[in-house]
C-alpha cells in the first residue's frame, strides 16, 4: 500500500476503517436476520427451503468477510504505527563545526 503524506493519508485510513467497521456491522444485521428466520422455521417444524439453505451459506460467507475486513484494518493500522517514526519536520541539528547531524 501506498503512503500518502499530509493529512489526506489520514482521512483514508480513517474513512476505511469506518467504512469495514459499517459493513460488519451490516453484515452481522443480516446474519442475525437470517439466522432468526431458520430457527424460527425449524421450530415450527416447516421445512427447510434450497433458497434458505443458500442463505446459510451467504451468512458463513459474510462471517469470512469480516475476518477480511479485520484482517486488512489491522494491516492499515500497523503499516501507519511503522511509519510514524519515520516523518519529521524538524531542522537539523549543527555541530560546533556547523555540520548537521
């Protein structure tokens, strides 16, 4: 990934983080949803449909997104902590004999 210097990098990554933190969030709505309906259905002895089966399997696949989701903010968030020792706006520093250090 690319670093964007200035204020703009930070606003990305903040936005990002936001944006997989929503879409968990999303997905564990429908999830919990899907979930509801299937217990629901099996208590009242109805049988289950392929179409409800498929969503089984949609609710297991948003589970392996938020892994994703998680996966990449804490790959964000550790390549933004390595950088940060790394940019300095500070003037350097003179010997006596007037060479930087």
């Amino acid at each position: 990934m690319q670093m964007i210097g200035g204020n703009g990098g930070n606003q990305f990554r903040q936005y990002a983080g936001q944006n997989a933190r929503n879409s968990s969030g999303y997905n564990d709505d429908i999830g919990n949803q899907t979930q509801l309906l299937i217990t629901q259905k099996e208590e009242a002895g109805i049988q289950l449909q392929a179409e409800e089966y498929d969503l089984m399997a949609v609710a297991a696949d948003l589970d392996e997104i938020e892994e994703v989701n998680a996966n990449c903010t804490l790959i964000a968030n550790l390549q933004q902590a390595s950088s940060l020792g790394t940019q300095t706006d500070s003037t350097p520093v003179y010997d006596t004999d007037e060479s930087a250090e």
